[in-house]
C-alpha cells in the first residue's frame, strides 16, 4: 500500500538539508513509536529475517514541494510538501496511519511542519513487463578487498553484474516477507540502455549522505535511471510496495511503474 501524506510548513522560508532522506527516516519511526512502541521497536532492530539477513521492507519518495529555493546551506521551503510512503505490510501501514494522527507537529531536521492531508494512493495495473521510473536514487553493493581491507562497492548502471543483484535482493525480500523461495528467473531487471546510452555516468549517479554531520555520516551512491522489470506479477507489485535494491528503508529505492505497451 502506498499512502501520500501532506504537510502543511508552520513558518515560511524553513531550511531543509539536502539530504533530508535519513531524517524522514528517523521521522517514520517516530510515528511508528507513537503508535505501537513494541512494533517499532521490532522492526528497527530486526524487520523480517531471511537466510541471516533483515528487510525492513518499506520505502519512500523524495519530497515533493509546492515552493522551493536551492541555497548554499539547502533548500528554502515554502508550501506544501508531500511525501510518499510504501511497504507490503499492513500492520506497518496501520501504525502509519495511526501515529501520523497523534503528531501535533512533524520535524523533518529542523524544519517543522503539521500533518494536513493523507491519501490512500490506487496502484497501477501490474503485468509481466513493467518501465520502472526511478524516484529516489536505487543501491546495490557488494565487497571489494582494496589494499588488504574490505569496502564497499556500490554498483554502477553499466556494471554487467547490476541486473542480478537488483534481482536477488528483490526475491531474498519476497521470500523474508512470503516465507517462499523462488527461482532466479521469476524477475528480470535491466538499466534502459537506450536512456544510458544518452546520458553521462554523472547524470545517472547521485551520491547521498546519511546521518549527515555525525561521526557515522556515510556517502551511498545510487542510481536515477528508467529501467525494465520482467516477470512475474505479483513479485513487481511486492517491489512496488517494498522498493528496489538495499538501504530503501533510508530513503532508496522508490520507484513509480507504467505498463511497458503503455510507454
């Protein structure tokens, strides 16, 4: 399920980070703790488990903005602001729903906001081949050895490996949430090539910074790119709800689906 949730800013000209997706992040949470300490407690520190792994299995989009002015120090803010929510869980939805009617006022860093409006969004009409379009930046990554050490490696669009990772994680996500395995060519995931083939590596990247002015402020590198999801339908719709690739319940993954014969 995916629910819109508006807010209303209670000052003008409020400043917002840039990388305002981990603190929406710990915002979640806080609704979710107003509503049922035990449930967020659960899914903070655990989620579901699959083979020795946890999927929080939510995502959520950029915020969307009435007014806006990029700055130095951020974005100056003016009007409403609107902000998506997903997941395929329906007590996490619940809990949403719940607490976001319990806060008198929503801080996202250090803006502050009131709730307005929430919308119960319709889903599209999921077939077996889906154009997927990228609404916050989507991560995969795995581990390179550099110079005796273990680091991380986040994927590239052109990378030939990019399409099997998306893919894996999507079904270890469908089978921590169904308690079902299923095989590896149940979904097919591909970058459009065509698109790729337009646009510089730089123009496809983002780099984001979580937990930004801490001592665990960490870079993610995702990518913003349209892409093809192949198969079978009710594993696209699960990757509607849950998100595409890692890291989505800090802000990644988020993606909107139009039929392939619709383009």
């Amino acid at each position: 399920m995916r629910i819109a949730l508006t807010l209303q800013p209670v000052r003008s000209n409020q400043l917002l980070s840039y990388n305002y997706q981990y603190q929406i992040s710990g915002l979640l949470y806080k609704i979710l703790w107003d509503s049922s300490k035990k449930y967020a407690t659960i899914l903070h520190q655990h989620g579901l488990r699959w083979e020795n792994k946890d999927y929080k299995l939510f995502s959520y989009s950029h915020l969307q903005f009435e007014h806006y002015r990029p700055t130095k120090r951020g974005l100056t803010i003016n009007g409403l602001v609107k902000l998506v929510v997903a997941s395929p869980m329906d007590k996490f939805v619940r809990h949403l729903v719940e607490g976001v009617f319990q806060q008198g006022e929503i801080r996202i860093g250090e803006a502050l906001f009131q709730p307005r409006e929430l919308q119960i969004l319709k889903p599209p009409q999921f077939d077996t081949n889906m154009t997927g379009l990228c609404r916050s930046p989507l991560v995969v990554s795995t581990v390179h050895r550099v110079n005796g050490s273990l680091k991380p490696y986040y994927y590239r669009a052109t990378d030939p490996e990019i399409g099997e990772a998306v893919e894996s994680n999507l079904l270890r996500k469908y089978a921590a949430f169904t308690k079902k395995s299923l095989e590896s060519d149940s979904i097919k995931f591909q970058f459009d090539q065509d698109y790729l083939g337009r646009k510089s590596p730089k123009e496809v990247s983002k780099l984001i910074t979580i937990k930004e002015g801490s001592e665990e402020a960490t870079q993610i590198k995702g990518i913003v790119a349209p892409f093809q999801l192949a198969g079978n339908p009710e594993i696209i719709e699960f990757a509607w709800h849950a998100g595409l690739g890692e890291r989505t319940s800090q802000g990644f993954g988020f993606w909107d689906a139009i039929k392939t014969n619709e383009e």
